[in-house]
C-alpha cells in the first residue's frame, strides 16, 4: 500500500478530500488543488459549498482568482454528500473543536465528522486530523470510529495521521502553503506516506514525529505558551499599573535582549480559534490522569479576567470625570480579536461589551472590517462611521483591536476620554485624554 500511494502522489493521481471548509479547510482545499490534486470539500453548510461552487471567496487568507480559478477548471468543488469519500485517496478533517458551556472539550463536530467518513471509506486511503485536540484524539477516538464504520483495518487498510494546522488569520508572511507542517501517524509506513502528500503541496518544512499524540501535544503547546506569558504579562500589567509604571514601556526595554526573552504584550483577553481554547483541552487531559496543571490553569484565570479588569479601569476613567458607569456613552473601537481581520471568535471585545452593557453602559461599536457580529444568539450592529462630531458625542471611547485603518490623531483630538488597551496611540504626542491599559 504505501509504495502504491507514494507511486500516486509523485504523479499527481491522489484524489483529495477536504473536511470542513473553514479558516483551515479552505485554504488547504485551495492549496492541494493548486498543487495539481483534484479536491472536493465537504461541508454540512450548504452556504458555504454553493459559494465555492460558484468561486466566491469568505476566507480572508484565500486569494479571489485562485480560488475561481480552481473551480472553472473542476480541479475544486464542493458537496454536503459524504458518499464522495469514496472516490477520495488523502482525507483532510479540518472541523471546529470548540469549548461546550462548562469550559470543556467539544469534539462533536470531529466525532460526527469520522462518522460519516467511516461509512464510505475506502482500502488505501489516508486520513488526517488538522483540528486541534487534546493527546490521544486521534488514536482513542478517530481510529476505533473508522475501524468500526467501514471494517477495514487501520495500518494494513488504511493510514491514519494528524498533522495540527498553523493558520494565523492576516498574516502576510505565513499562509497555509509555507508554513512548516508537523506530521504524526500510526506507524512509519503512514508517517512517511501522509508526510509525503503534505510535501508535495507545501513549500514549509516537514516535520515528522513518532505518534499522533506527539504531534497533537505540540500544537497545544504552541498555543499554551502563548497563553501563559500573555497571562504573565497581563498579571505584570495590573501590577504596573499599582505601581504607575508602564507595562508596554517594561516589555519594549525587555526586548532589547538578544538572546532569551520573546516580546508578549497585554491586552483585554485573549481572542482567536486557538489560543484561548486549546490549555483547557490540556488541563481536561490531564485531570484523566489526576494531574493538575496549576501554571497553565493560573494563566487561563488572568487571561479570562482581563475583560473584567479593562472594565473597572473603564469606570475609573468616567469618575474621573464625575461619571458613572451607568448611563455613560461608550464607543468600543474593534471587535475583531486582533488587528486589520474580519475574525471575531472568541474576541475579548465582544466580553467587555457583554459586561459594559451588565453596567447599564450605552454602548456602541464600530470595527472597520466587522459591521455586525453574533454573539450569545443574538446579532449586534456597529455604527457605519465615525467622524469628530460622532467621536466627540461619547463619554469613553474604548481601543480593544489595533486596526491600521483607523484615524487615531483624529480620535484623540475629539474624543473626551480614550481607554487604549492595544497601546495603538503610542506615537500620539498629546496624552491628555488618553490611558493605556
């Protein structure tokens, strides 16, 4: 099986199959069709399979012409019918892995997913999770699925891999096709033969490990270690702020250091597909085995009480001003999790809006790339614009994104009071109105 495979993937005859058509399953649905593998994505939205059926692009990282492109020449379509898997040789499951309302691992969409793939799978074919999981997903739940859905044997009938995705929404130097890629498999053959698919679309390194369970633990330390010297840094920032030194100041002096310190900065939260979710899929894991880890589980707790703390210095700012919370005008600038993005999961923003508005606060949004969110079922509309006369009519005007395409100077000369919580307005020489976080 594994010389066959290599044989089809040299010469191009590997017939891909995308899961999942999001932030992830799009752009490598575009980058395997690119690379001269004929792709379908499946999706249960029919939204998004009639968009890419008719070449319309909803993912920021996938070029307009390449993704029509694609689909005029039926190198990519699209379908809601799993029966498709059975004409598929690589399979891709790039579904959410959210967090369920007690904070906990919600793999339905994974389970559901390997459901469907199970009925239709075919002897020869290799499968890879991309989504990330805690340890052991891939070889407790996805394997013992497959093998009971369709009776084939996994390693003698069919590979079964991970490969973690590393997509970071509006980077402009990493996309999906030269990021590096971790692989891990069930057994050398589906390591080298999976590795091999991935080399033959992506221009980044390819990084083999020994299991599934290896490859899964790295995506979630990528994450956590991010987590935890955010939560560092956010804890620091409080203190600072006793201490009426500057935080942002602190970590500009630290990253002069050539050598052994990485520059993280506050904020108010943590936002992303990523980050904020994937420490509690950890800690889940290891309380299986009664093991409690106490330092990522103290960063999640500063990280998730950070839109609170933005709020009371919030309310501080408007006593300042003989305000009270209640009542008061207050325009959240960014909704977005980070900058010059139109990708509002899991954002901060969205928490100190839910908050401010618990305060009886009259509050407002405008993000230049986001005009309505949902959130907790119900739509949210952003103002159109903004201009002196509208940024002048609001008692606070709160920074929570630091878009690149909004006019600080003219903000600063109109607003009453500015609470900068991504230290965008650095360069801005009049602070009078101005705090940052």
């Amino acid at each position: 099986m594994k010389e066959e495979l290599l044989k089809k993937i040299s010469s191009k005859e590997i017939k891909v199959g995308v899961v999942g058509l999001g932030y992830v399953g799009l752009p490598l649905a575009v980058e395997k069709a690119k690379a001269g593998f004929k792709t379908i994505g499946f999706d249960v939205q029919e939204e998004k399979v009639r968009l890419v059926n008719e070449g319309h692009n909803y993912i920021g990282d996938v070029v307009d012409s390449d993704l029509a492109d694609l689909v005029r020449s039926r190198m990519l379509t699209a379908t809601t019918d799993f029966s498709f898997i059975k004409d598929v040789d690589f399979i891709a499951i790039c579904v959410p892995t959210p967090l369920d309302a007690h904070q906990q691992p919600d793999i339905s969409y994974v389970r559901s997913s390997t459901e469907a793939i199970s009925k239709y799978l075919t002897k020869g074919t290799m499968v890879v999770l991309e989504s990330t999981t805690y340890p052991g997903t891939t070889e407790e739940l996805i394997k013992p699925i497959l093998e009971e859905g369709s009776g084939l044997k996994c390693g003698e009938d069919f590979y079964l891999g991970f490969s973690p995705e590393r997509v970071d929404p509006g980077n402009l130097i990493y996309k999906t096709k030269n990021t590096p890629k971790v692989v891990g498999a069930i057994g050398k053959d589906a390591t080298e033969v999976i590795a091999a698919m991935y080399r033959a679309v992506l221009e980044g390194e390819v990084y083999e490990v020994s299991s599934p369970a290896v490859a899964e633990m790295e995506k979630i330390l990528e994450n956590t270690y991010r987590n935890v010297n955010i939560g560092l840094v956010n804890e620091l920032t409080m203190l600072c702020q006793k201490l009426g030194i500057s935080m942002w100041e602190v970590v500009d002096a630290a990253k002069t250091k050539p050598y052994g310190f990485q520059a993280f900065y506050p904020g108010p939260g943590l936002g992303g597909h990523c980050i904020p979710l994937d420490p509690y899929y950890l800690s889940w894991k290891a309380r299986e085995y009664g093991f409690h880890t106490s330092m990522i589980e103290s960063s999640m707790m500063i990280n998730d009480q950070m839109p609170e703390y933005c709020v009371e210095r919030a309310s501080k700012i408007l006593n300042r001003q003989m305000k009270s919370m209640k009542g008061s005008k207050i325009l959240v600038l960014g909704v977005a999790y980070k900058q010059d993005i139109d990708d509002y999961r899991e954002s901060p923003a969205l928490r100190v809006i839910e908050i401010l508005k618990r305060e009886e606060a009259e509050v407002d949004f405008y993000d230049p790339w986001i005009a309505e969110y949902k959130y907790k079922g119900e739509k949210n509309q952003g103002i159109k614009e903004i201009n002196s006369e509208i940024i002048a009519s609001y008692d606070l005007i709160m920074i929570t994104a630091a878009h690149s395409n909004v006019d600080y100077d003219m903000i600063q000369k109109n607003a009453v009071a500015i609470f900068d919580t991504k230290n965008v307005m650095k360069a801005i020489e009049n602070r009078e109105n101005i705090e940052v976080l």
